[in-house]
C-alpha cells in the first residue's frame, strides 16, 4: 500500500474516533444534566402545590 493511501486511513480512521468520541461526550453530558435536574424540578414543583393548583 503506498504512503498516501495509509495516510488518508490514518487520517479518515482519526476523524471517525473523534466523532465516536464526540457522540459519546455528547450523550453522557446529557444524561448527567438529567440526573441533575431533574431532582431540582422535583424539589420546585414540591414546594409550590397550593400555587400550581
């Protein structure tokens, strides 16, 4: 194989890490702001029945 077909494999299997990688930062951020959140909701929500309803 020559060097410019090994280079653009290189090349092509970085970016395709970097999107794999990316994506999973991606979700796991996500998820975490969930987890975070969402009790905070739960506490807002909580604390104010008489004035929702």
């Amino acid at each position: 194989m020559s060097d410019a077909a090994e280079i653009i494999l290189a090349v092509g299997f970085a970016v395709a890490l970097v999107i794999v990688g990316l994506t999973v930062a991606d979700h796991i951020n996500r998820a975490q702001t969930v987890e975070l959140y969402t009790p905070y909701y739960a506490v807002r929500s909580n604390q104010y029945p008489l004035i929702e309803s």
